[in-house]
C-alpha cells in the first residue's frame, strides 16, 4: 500500500523519522523535499502487509501522477505490473536494489505525466 503525506515545512519533514519509527516505519530515501519509508520489509523478505509512505514537501506531488498516468496508460500499468512480479524473487531480500530495479520504468512514466505525453510523446495522456 502507498499513501502520500504532505507536509507544509522542512521542520516537520525532518521530524518524521523519530516519530514515524514508532508506528514501526523505517526511512528508506531521504532528499531535500522528501523522505520515504518503509513498513513490512524484513530479513526474510517481505512481509504479508507492505506499507510504502512517501512524506513531502507541499507541492512534491510525483506518486500522483506516476499513479495518474498508469490510470489512464493501461498498457503501461501492465508492464508496471508485470516489471514489478519479475523483480518480486530475484530481490525479495534486497529492498534497495528491487526499488532501484524499477526506477528507471518509474521516472520515465512520471515524466511522460508531467509533460501530458501519453506514449514516448506521441499522444496526449487523458489524466
């Protein structure tokens, strides 16, 4: 599961991690305007329940579209889907590189949404 936090200043931000680490979420990235954490992720692998919660500034707004181009792409969520199965085993104990196994598909879908562009900028996305 994803869920989006936004936030309105850095101060608030940065005092994510002490308190989120108490609901049990662990930071996973941390940049100027964003950290990302983790909960459900173990040695053994992944657990039954995986919460992914990405904590931004105000305005840091990429998971919707990502998450709004693959609504309206359902070509692109299907190979969202598919990318996503193929690297569930191969990195089932490595949470880092499994995250950056799909970025590369992440970026390029969330560039296509911010530009409008539907498919390798041929057609307008209806988002």
């Amino acid at each position: 599961m994803d869920i989006l936090l936004e936030v309105e200043d850095r101060e608030t931000l940065l005092s994510l991690p002490s308190l989120l680490s108490q609901a049990g979420y662990r930071p996973m990235s941390r940049a100027e305007t964003r950290i990302s954490f983790n909960k459900g992720y173990t040695p053994e692998g992944f657990a039954e329940r995986v919460f992914h919660l990405h904590a931004r500034l105000t305005g840091d707004r990429d998971e919707l579209y990502f998450r709004d181009y693959l609504r309206a792409n359902p070509d692109a969520a299907k190979e969202y889907e598919r990318l996503k199965l193929s690297l569930w085993k191969p990195f089932e104990h490595d949470r880092d590189g499994y995250t950056e196994a799909k970025s590369a598909f992440v970026r390029d879908c969330t560039r296509l949404a911010k530009s409008g562009l539907s498919d390798c900028g041929s057609v307008p996305a209806q988002i």
